[in-house]
C-alpha cells in the first residue's frame, strides 16, 4: 500500500486562503451591521430618554404654579378674615409665558413671597438669540431651568433642536378652559403672548380644527383680532393649562438615515433635513393651583 505524502498544492492553499478570507469578510460585515444597529438603538434610546425625563420634569413643576398655602388656607397677618392685599400673599402665578420660554413663581415655604431658589423658576435654551424656540445655527442646545438668583442655570436636558409652550385660559371665569366661538366651539384655544404687550395675544390653531399641525400658520395668528369671542386682554393670572413640547435629536447623524419631516413645536414649523434621528413630545398639564379648570 503507498501512502500519498505530497499534502496540498499551491493551488489548493490559495483557493482554502480565498474561501476562508471570504468567509472572514462575511463574519465581519455582519458584525459591522450588528454594531451599527446597537449603536443607532442606542443613539435613538438615548435621546428618547433625555426628552422624556425633561418633560416630565417640567411637568411636575408646572402643575404646581402658581401654589400658595397661605392663600389656600385663608392664612393672612392682619386677622382681617383673609387674604386682602399684596402684601399678605405671594402673589404666585405666571411671570412670563412666551412661546419660547415660560417662567412661573410658587410659594414652596408659605413665607409669603417667591424669593427663595426654588420658588422662581424659567425654562428656556441655552442657545437662542433670537428668541424663537430653536437652537441657532441648525444645532442643539441645552433645556436650562433657570432660577432667581442670578437665573443660575441648570441644564436639564441636551441636543434639543426646539421648545415651545402655549397656554389655555379661563377669560370668562366660568371654571373651564375657553373655546373657540361656533362652529368650532368645544375647541381649546391655546394661546402665547407674542412679547409686546405681557398678555396673551397669538394663537395657534388658526383653522380651528382642534389640532396644532402643519396646516396652521407660522408663528400662529392674532389672537383678539381672530376670535370673536374674545373681545379683552388674556392676562397671566387667567391661564389654566400649558402645552408643552420638545424636539431632540440623536447625539449623532445615523449613516444611511436623512430626516426631511416637518415637525410642528408650537408656533414653529421645523424640516430639519439632516442625518440626525429626531423625536418630538408632547404634553398637556393643568395648572391646578391657577383656577379649577381641568380634572
């Protein structure tokens, strides 16, 4: 019996060397995949979490503008049987409510002002010169919570594109957030103040449809020219509710991936038409310590 000694050719030995470089190309190109997939679930996990905690985190806080025990309690310093002038309450309630930013004061302590740190509180970006609820530039920014003394800031949330917040009232003092006049009654009205007056003037659902969305106007629309119903200034005091919402993106474009959706923040239309994931959050909060409108 002879034994074959020869062991492999040449040929044989580079046709094993391609089968297996390409076996080892394939293994790693499906590795690559899977590790770009983790990366963008994580990128999009990431920056889902960011945006809801912030919102959540307003809205905890927003529910309780406005709070002030001694007035809840009838507590005054005079013995007079109750709250009677400035200088027995807080006078708590909304400072500001801009589309871009709102600012609120709340009586924690029952001392009878808003002075301490925690009392006086603003939300707003970091990063918004011109005032409009978008980060300049086509960037991010930061969502700050900004306090009394020297509006120290505390980021809160990061790579927010836009922020924006209306406000629902109660003009007529019936108890229930007001509506837009026949046929659209039953319609919320959710309003801002433009900056020119300290009331609120502009509203955004200018087709009265009862959804703020792309149909509507940029910036929103006159407020007491638009409605009929309402016929005086919307002061602050009035407001009942808040709308907020909140536009992130990923910390990083995702390859492959172009965003060129129209997301709607408020009184602003933003296409962002970039490589970055995006995602937008909505929310509704009752001011319950402003008035009885809501649950």
């Amino acid at each position: 019996m002879r034994l074959n000694n020869r062991g492999l050719t040449l040929i044989e030995l580079m046709i094993a060397m391609v089968i297996s470089l390409f076996a080892f190309a394939l293994i790693y190109q499906a590795y690559q995949a899977q590790q770009r997939a983790r990366t963008r679930e994580q990128l999009v996990v990431d920056m889902q979490q960011n945006a809801r905690s912030a919102l959540a985190f307003m809205r905890r806080e927003l529910r309780m503008a406005g709070y002030d025990p001694r007035a809840v309690d009838g507590i005054d310093n005079n013995s007079s049987g109750g709250i009677d002038d400035s200088s027995e309450s807080a006078q708590t309630g909304f400072k500001d409510a801009r589309s871009w930013k709102v600012r609120f004061t709340l009586d924690v302590n029952g001392d009878g002002d808003y002075e301490d740190d925690n009392e006086y509180i603003e939300y707003r970006l970091s990063d918004d010169a011109d005032q409009d609820g978008v980060a300049d530039n086509g960037a991010t920014a930061l969502l700050r919570r900004n306090r009394k003394d020297g509006y120290i800031e505390s980021p809160i949330a990061y790579d927010i594109v836009a922020v924006a917040f209306a406000y629902a009232f109660d003009d007529d003092g019936d108890g229930a957030l007001d509506t837009y006049p026949a046929p659209h009654d039953g319609i919320v009205i959710w309003a801002h103040d433009s900056g020119t007056d300290d009331d609120l003037d502009r509203h955004l659902d200018t087709n009265m449809d009862g959804v703020i969305d792309a149909a509507d106007a940029v910036d929103g629309g006159d407020l007491t020219h638009d409605v009929p119903s309402i016929t005086d200034d919307i002061h602050f005091d009035k407001i009942r509710a808040v709308r907020i919402w909140l536009l992130a993106r990923t910390r990083s474009p995702i390859p492959g991936y172009f965003d060129n959706n129209t997301y709607v923040v408020g009184p602003r239309h933003i296409t962002p038409a970039d490589n970055y994931k995006h995602c937008l959050l909505e929310s509704m909060v009752y001011c319950r310590n402003m008035g009885a409108s809501g649950p």
